[in-house]
C-alpha cells in the first residue's frame, strides 16, 4: 500500500465512493444485478422457440465465450481504473468518455421503465391473495394498465393511481437503499433477497412440478430440436440472451468492480456470477415451463399455443395458472414475489450505474448523489409511466434501448478497446494479477473476435428487421416509435458526446482518492485525466 498521498486534491478526499465489505458482498451484489426479469420471464421463451434441449448448446457456447470474458472486461475496466462508467472510460483514454455516459444514459432509460414491472409485481403479489382478476387475467391486465395502443390509439397520458402508489412505493424503497451505500445498502439487500429468491423459487418450482401436465411442460421445453443449432438466428438469440441476463456492457459490472478491494480476484468471481445466473435461468426454465404444462393441459390445448415471454407471460399467463392450480395463492405469491426480489436487486445496480457518475463527477458524498439522482429519476418514472401510456411506453423503449442501446454500445466498447486503444493486453495483466486463473489468447479472441462479430450481426439482423416489418412496430403512431425509439436511442448517443465535453470540477472524485485511500492515478491527478498509453502504464496495483 501507498502512502496516501498528500497532494491538496487527495487529502481530506478519501473520496468515500464507498466499497463492497469483500468478494462475498461484490459476489452477491453482482448476482443480485445479473438474476432480473431476463431470468424468469425471457429465458424460458427464448429457449423454448430456439431448439429447446438443444438451446443449452449455443447457449453455453455463447456464456463462455462472450458472456463471461465480456464480464471479465468489464470487471477489468472498472477495477483497473477504478471509477464509475465515466470515469472509468475517461482514465482509460480521455476520449472514450462518452462511452460511459452512453451507459449511463442506457442505464437511466432502463431504471425509469423497470420500475414499472417492479411496482406491477408487486400489486400483483397482493393481488394473488384473492386472485383479483377473476377468471379474465388479460381482460383485469388492460383495466389495471388503463393501457392504450394501437394505431388509433389516442395517445394521452391519463394517470393510473393503482399504479401510481405502488410506483412511488417502488422508488421509495430503492432511495433507502441506494441512500445507505454500496455496502449496507446494495451488498446487504442483495445478500438477504437474493438467498430469499433462490428459497422462494425452489419452492415454487417444486410446487410447479407436481401440478398435472408439469411433464409436459418440461418435456416441450427440454425436447432437443438439433436442426435448430444449423439456424444462425438460434445461436444470436443465445448471445443476445447471455449478454442481457448477465448485465454486461451495461456499465454495471464495472461499477460494481469499482468497489473492489485492489487484491481481488476477479476472474474467480467472474465464473461464480457466470455459472450462479445461469443456474438459476434453468430453474427458472423449469418452473415457468412445468407451470405452462399445467396450463395447457387444463385448457386442453398444445404447450406452444401457451408459451409467451414478457409482460404476457408474468400478467396474463401466471394469472391464468394460478387461477386454475390447486392452491393457487401460493403459487401466485412465490412467483410475483420472485419477480420483485429479482427485479429490485437488478434496478438497485442500473441506478448506481448513474449514482456512481455523479457522485464521481461532483465528489459528492453518498447521500447528496443519491437524492440528485433519484427524485428526478422516481418524479419522471412516475409521471411518465403510472399514466395509460405506460405499457407502450415500455414496450418501445425496452425494444431501442437493449437493440440499439445496450448492444450497440458493447459492440463500439469492444472494438475500441481491441483496435483503437489496444487495450486488452494491460487489462489481461491486471486480470491475471490476482485471478484464480490466468488468461490469454483466448479472451483476446472472445472480446476482440467474437463478441464484436456476434454484435454487429445482431445489430444488422435488428434493423433490417424493423425496416422489413409491415407498418410501424407493434402498430404503435409512427411517430411515437420515432420519438420513444429511434430518436431516444440516437438522442442516448449525441447527449453522451456531449456530457463528455463538460471539464470535470475541481472537486471531482477525477482528482481524488480512489476507494482504498490511495491516489487512483497519479497521471490523472496531475493531468486532467490525461492517461498515458496502457502499455507505457503499470498496471494500478503494481504502483502501490
Ligand atoms: N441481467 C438483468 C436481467 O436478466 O434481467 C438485466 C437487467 C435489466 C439488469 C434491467 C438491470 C436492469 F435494470
């Protein structure tokens, strides 16, 4: 360890951006980020209609040779230059600044809408007690949402009060616990939900199994269709199902990483959070999966007539089921409770995505940060989606956001880090430094080969897509899809250049300590940010 150092800047600093306790916290943390609605209400689907059984293959392929090195990357960035998205991007090279406000502006889209899934779920959790919607799941879903859409829809933004207080409730909570810290609040909350999760959802899947028409269910969804790996959409809906479920390149990651202890091995714990999420998407697989065998059967109908993803399959589908299966409030309870706990520990880690810039940004303390934040976030969220424009409001964003948001971004990330600034070596030391492991060539590979080709064919795939597609998406006005899609995601990108170019303050955790009290870089505090070439630096812990 460095003596701290005593420049005006770095005294007094210590810059209290605060730390996960150790591996165990980050581990449960990271998990807590990765285990979310991708989990429990996409994978199921997604595996259903790419080969079933035969998914696992591509699947696999796709966790070990995009998800967990493009976890390793983002680990390696943000615990090597130790620092929120923006400040993690502008230590690594000046310019690529914008690269993290483009993920943190991703973030922000994301936290306002996921905030609506999480306050529906929970009403939803009450509503199981008496099974409010009777026996019409989709008919009480569109009076609860009070949603409109359609092209003769007339766009208006009627508010929802059912769904206003459980929205605020929603942001309530997540401003106490972003308000406690990294440790007492994220660490903690993931540390108690996520447990309480994996309890909550054996229980159900346990329950699921033993309803009449459960191996049906499992049957249709584990039944290897191998004709399905020759079909290249298959193994890019794998890739796009692991770099979502996993939270990668969303910024979150290596933010989290940010809050390491400088002797952390970080490749060890990449493979725990890995293997950890993808565990529990194949329970929850099996879950979703014996509940929709129930289902079929007791309508008399075929598995694949069943089998929705989404918002259809938490409001409308499980409903249905829990109005039909033998104590069905248990049922309802497990499962909505699930989607709660899953989606807060998921919500609390985009939000920190933001928290984290501004607080590195104005070396603010926790707490300022955290309400600078939040309320405008929680006031936007909620006038925005407790209204009747919610539900497409959320369809459209979701859709620009992850297809040209989240992707794009990984896609430009990688390829910079690879080509432009070289980088993956320096990182592979620092990884190697303390990794359980050592890797090498391969990742290099991973990151600069094959995560950038699988992302720019999907990229492509997308956009022929929406410009093939009869009319407008979802027969949404056309210029609600222009305005919520196509120029919000454009919008994400130019705003991002443009927070780039704003000089950090003097008081800027740019110029302070970094969470163990030493100096994050002594290059930065000396130049404006101005970091040398990765392979003239020595890798961070080796300084100290
Ligand atoms: N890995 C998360 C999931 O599977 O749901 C992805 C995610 C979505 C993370 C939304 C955070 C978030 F706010």
């Amino acid at each position: 360890m460095s003596a701290p150092s005593s420049s005006p800047a770095a005294t007094g600093a210590k810059a209290d951006r605060g730390a996960f306790s150790g591996r165990t916290a980050f581990i449960f943390a990271a998990i807590g980020s990765a285990v979310g609605l991708g989990n429990i209400w996409r994978f199921p689907a997604v595996a259903y209609e790419n080969g079933g059984g035969a998914f696992i293959l591509p699947y696999l392929v796709a966790l070990l040779t995009a998800g967990i090195p493009l976890l390793f990357l983002d680990y390696a960035i943000g615990h090597r230059w130790r620092g929120s998205a923006p400040a993690a991007w502008r230590r690594f090279r000046r310019w690529t600044e914008f690269i993290g406000w483009w993920q943190v502006l991703i973030a922000l889209i994301i936290a306002l809408y996921y905030a609506l899934i999480l306050a529906w779920a929970t009403n939803y959790t009450i509503f199981s007690f008496d099974q409010r919607w009777g026996d019409d799941a989709a008919g009480f879903f569109g009076e609860y949402t009070q949603a409109l859409g359609g092209q003769d829809a007339t766009i208006s933004f009627d508010v929802v009060p059912a769904v206003l207080i459980s929205l605020i409730a929603v942001w309530a909570a997540i401003i106490v616990v972003m308000a406690l810290g990294v440790q007492r609040g994220i660490a903690a909350s993931s540390v108690i939900f996520i447990p309480l999760l994996v309890i909550m959802f054996v229980i159900l899947v346990v329950r699921s199994l033993f309803l009449p028409g459960a191996i049906d269910g499992l049957d249709a969804f584990f039944k290897p269709h191998w004709g399905a790996l020759l079909d290249p959409g298959v193994w890019i809906a794998a890739y796009g199902q692991i770099f979502f479920s996993l939270s990668v390149a969303f910024g979150i990651m290596l933010t989290y990483a940010s809050y390491l202890k400088k002797k952390t091995d970080l490749t060890g714990s990449g493979l725990v959070v890995g293997f950890a999420n993808s565990g529990f998407e194949i329970l929850c697989g099996i879950g979703v999966f014996s509940a929709l065998g129930f289902m079929a059967q007791a309508q008399g109908v075929a598995i694949d007539e069943v089998v929705t993803a989404g918002v259809g399959l938490a409001f409308i589908a499980f409903p249905t089921i829990i109005s039909e299966a033998p104590a069905g409030a248990l049922i309802g309870v497990l499962f909505f409770g699930s989607l709660v706990l899953a989606g807060f520990t998921s919500l609390v880690s985009i939000v920190e995505v933001i928290i984290a810039a501004i607080q590195d940004k104005f070396g603010l303390a926790r707490i300022p940060s955290t309400l600078w934040v939040c309320i405008p976030l929680a006031v936007v969220s909620t006038a925005l989606f407790s209204t009747t424009m919610g539900l497409p409001l959320l369809d459209v964003m979701d859709k620009w956001v992850n297809e040209y948001g989240i992707v794009a971004a990984a896609a430009v990330s990688t390829i910079i880090v690879t080509y432009v600034l070289r980088g993956l070596p320096t990182l592979r030391d620092h990884l190697n430094h303390r990794g359980s492991f050592k890797i090498g060539l391969v990742w290099f590979a991973c990151v600069g080969v094959i995560a950038p080709v699988v992302l720019g064919v999907s990229l492509t795939l997308s956009t022929l897509e929406l410009l093939r597609a009869e009319g407008t998406y979802e027969d949404y006005p056309g210029w609600f899809v222009l305005v919520f899609g196509w120029l919000m995601a454009i919008g994400l990108v130019v705003v991002a250049i443009g927070l780039s170019l704003i000089p950090w303050p003097a008081g800027s955790n740019m110029h302070k300590n970094d969470s163990d009290g030493d100096p994050i870089a002594p290059e930065v505090e000396a130049g404006l940010g101005l970091v040398p070439s990765p392979e003239a630096s020595t890798p961070h812990e080796l300084r100290s």
